[in-house]
C-alpha cells in the first residue's frame, strides 16, 4: 500500500555548475507531521560536476543514490521522477534554503554544511551476491496492449532444462524489480531463495521504473494487472518454463492484482498473496491510519477526528465519478477541514497544501484503490491460493483482510485455499517489534525465514 512515511530514496547525483564548491557534508531536518527525520548528503567532486548520495539515519537507511540534480549559481534542483520526489534549494553560503516535494506535498528543509561523515554500511544479511549458484538472465518482455516493453531478470535452477516458475508483482509505489525500499531487496531475497529451491523466477521493474518503460504516476492497479499478464504470457514462449506451473506472488497491492490476472489470463496455475487486501481500498486505508496512529500513540480521540474527516474525503471519492466535479467537492472539504491543521508544514500557504492534498486523494492510482472491492474478483479464483499476513502489520490489517479473502474464495466456491496469519511479522514479514513502518529500515532482516519456509513448502506442493 501507499506508505504513510516519506521514504527519501534517491540515486545517483550528477551536479553541473561548478562556480561555487558544494563538496561536503550537508544536513538538514524534513519534518513530517509529528516525526523529525535527519537527512544527511554526501557530495563528492568530480571531473564532470559532483556525484553525492544521502543517509536517513531516523529510517535506517544510508548510502541512497539520487537521479538527477541541477545546479545554476544559486538554485539547486534534485530529482527522484520515479519516486515522485523533488527537492528545490538556493545556495547561500554553507546554508541551502530549499522545499522538499513528495507526492503532492511540501516540506520546508534547509541544509547545512556538518561534521557528519559517517556513512554506515547498511546491514542486509539476507541478501545474496554474485556470482548466483543458479541461472540468471536479463529479459524484457512486452505489454503489447499498451505498446510498453517492460525489463526484468529471470532466475532459474539451471539453464537447461523445464522449471515451474512464479512472477513476483511488488506492492505500491513505484518498485523496481527487488522491490527495493530502505536498502532492503524483498524481491531479491524471496527469488534466491526459490530458485535454490527448484522454482524458477521472473521479476520485473514496474512501468516506467528503472529499465521498464512506460510512464508510472498515471497508472492504475488495472494498469499492473496488464503488466502481470504480459510477463506471464511471455514465460509461455519460454522452453525452459512448465507451461502447466506458472504461478503469481503478490505483495501488498500486488495481492491485489495476482488474483486479476488469474481470472483472466489463462495458464496461472496458483497464487499466492503476502498481505493483499481482502476489503474494499478505502476501508483498508481507514483502517492502516488508524492502526499507524494508535502505535504511534496517538489518543483515541485524535484517531477518531482523522478517521471521521477521512471517511468524508473518501465518500466524495466514491461518490463524484466526474473528475472535476471530485476535484471541487474535495477543494471546498479539505479547504474548511484545514484551516486549523496543525500538521501543515510551517511556512506552506493554506492554498498550496490544500491543493497538494487533494491531488493526492484525486490521482488516478488513489482514486481507483479507494472504490475497489476485490471480493468479487476473488470469488471467480479457481486455482489454488496461499494468503499469508503478518501479525503486526499495520498496513494491511491482518485478520480483517484474511477473513475477507476466505469469505470470498469461499463464496466462489474454491476450496484449495490456505490462510495463515504469522507471529510477530510486519508488512513486510520481518520480525518487528511494533509494526510501524519506521521500523522497516531500522530491522537488519529483510523477510523471515519462518515466511520463506512457509512459501516454499506450499509452492513445492503446487509444482509437484
């Protein structure tokens, strides 16, 4: 699902202008609602311009590249277009003055020259490295309905022979193929550890990520299901691939669109869905904000305030199938319910932060979550279905969401259904202490073995 912290996730800086040196150490605070998260930029000199990457020492991350920066005496410009991240400063000295954007929204951060130097290596344990004891092969496929070509690697046991294999489909957000957030690699990790185990792999960018193409920001989660199918239709021209065990793994809003696909796309044999949503999108927010709220010790009467004004914004949603008229409905709501908003940042016009909310509430991807039920999808699932949850995730709340799983695959009549709800497992299947997702970057596991185990045994049942 949409993550409810900002994740600062950039890549590789390339600065051009050279007439001052902003070589060095440069720290600043992004402040997010009642969170203060540290940032710290590393910038190196080149002989081209300057390359730099950046630590969020409060999420655990360190290291993290950007893809782009300009830099005209004085204003500085960083941009993350596949995370939707932008951040805008003017040089003053060993002081930047600038605004950090993330989808839709404005930050007030300034960056000053420091002493720290620290760049700590991100602890990953779980994570493997070449050269893989298997089979692994670049592959771009096309979404041929879209005209999109779409890059991803497919791992097998061996390079020769005939493998069953899984199409792993990342949850929201744009993902590159590891799924990749916080030094953290799901998808990588989970691969490794099928193709050791005999089920072949294909992992892909999402559109418009990494070497994918197609444009990301306007997508929908129909969208991704097109994706999915492609892949899975382009294993089918494949010799190495059991056309008789292709199967689906998806993650988070990928558990929603894995049993999309296996309803209309022939030849998905099984799916499994790590912390899908079973209710209906707006439902399954109102629900995360609440359970981020209460463990991030909110009282019981602010969680009830935000969910009343949620509610209310999400039933314009449903409500305002026009997509100006759902603009102007939410302009005049959010308008009025933010005049005395004590989470607008400091400095941001009340105008600029009603705009930035209701053009997230009104994207397409947000609009389309908040008025989808996948029961009646899951009801038509046929093929047998893994859904597992963890029991501290506060994303997808587990027993509501795999109680409506069951109901639905149930009324639909398949009975080649397996639900576990796992001990102690966040969103992301670490072993966590509290689930929030500030925990996420912080935990040095990236998926527990007790959910690989449990994945791999019941693949194997379904592959045999």
């Amino acid at each position: 699902m949409r993550k409810n912290i900002v994740l600062v996730l950039f890549s590789c800086i390339t600065f051009s202008g050279i007439a001052q040196n902003i070589a060095g150490n440069w720290t600043g605070t992004l402040k997010v609602q009642s969170a203060q998260l540290k940032l710290i930029f590393h910038i190196h000199k080149t002989e081209s311009g300057y390359t730099a990457t950046m630590d969020s020492p409060d999420q655990g991350a360190f290291g993290l590249p950007a893809s782009k920066v300009t830099f005209t005496e004085p204003t500085v410009l960083i941009e993350a277009a596949n995370l939707g991240i932008s951040y805008t400063g003017e040089l003053k000295g060993d002081l930047i003055t600038g605004t950090f954007q993330q989808g839709g929204q404005k930050f007030n951060v300034d960056l000053s020259r420091s002493e720290d130097t620290v760049q700590e290596k991100i602890k990953r344990p779980q994570e493997p490295s070449e050269p893989y004891p298997y089979y692994t092969e670049e592959v771009t496929f096309q979404n041929a309905k879209e005209g999109i070509n779409l890059s991803g690697t497919l791992s097998l046991p061996k390079k020769e022979g005939v493998f069953p294999v899984v199409v792993l489909i990342s949850g929201s957000g744009p993902q590159n193929r590891d799924e990749e957030m916080l030094g953290h690699k799901p998808f990588l990790v989970l691969s490794d550890y099928l193709v050791k185990n005999g089920i072949g792999v294909l992992r892909y960018d999402d559109r418009g990520v990494g070497k994918s193409g197609g444009i990301f920001k306007t997508a929908t989660s129909a969208d991704f299901a097109v994706d999915a199918a492609s892949a899975v239709e382009y294993l089918k021209t494949r010799k190495e691939i059991n056309k008789a065990k292709i199967g689906l793994i998806g993650h988070s809003e990928g558990g929603l669109i894995a049993p999309i696909v296996a309803t209309e796309t022939k030849g998905v044999s099984f799916i499994v869905l790590l912390a899908g949503p079973g209710l209906q999108g707006d439902q399954v927010l109102l629900t995360q904000q609440e359970l981020i709220a209460r463990a991030g010790g909110k009282s019981d009467a602010e969680i009830q305030k935000n969910r009343i004004l949620n509610e209310k914004a999400f039933e314009i949603v449903k409500k305002y199938t026009d997509p100006e008229a759902l603009k102007t409905q939410l302009t005049a709501y959010i308008t009025e319910t933010s005049k005395n908003d004590p989470d607008k940042p400091e400095n941001v016009s009340l105008q600029d932060y009603v705009n930035a909310q209701v053009s997230k509430v009104s994207s397409p991807w947000m609009v389309s979550f908040l008025r989808y039920n996948p029961g009646p999808v899951l009801e038509k699932v046929k093929c047998p279905v893994l859904a597992l949850n963890g029991e501290k995730d506060l994303q997808v709340a587990p027993k509501e969401n795999l109680e409506a799983i069951k109901k639905s695959l149930a009324k639909g009549g398949n009975k080649k259904v397996t639900i576990k709800e796992l001990p102690h497992l966040n969103h992301l299947f670490q072993e966590s202490t509290t689930g929030l997702p500030t925990e996420y970057g912080k935990i040095e596991q990236t998926i527990s073995p007790v959910a690989l185990q449990e994945i791999t045994k019941w693949l194997t049942l379904q592959v045999k």
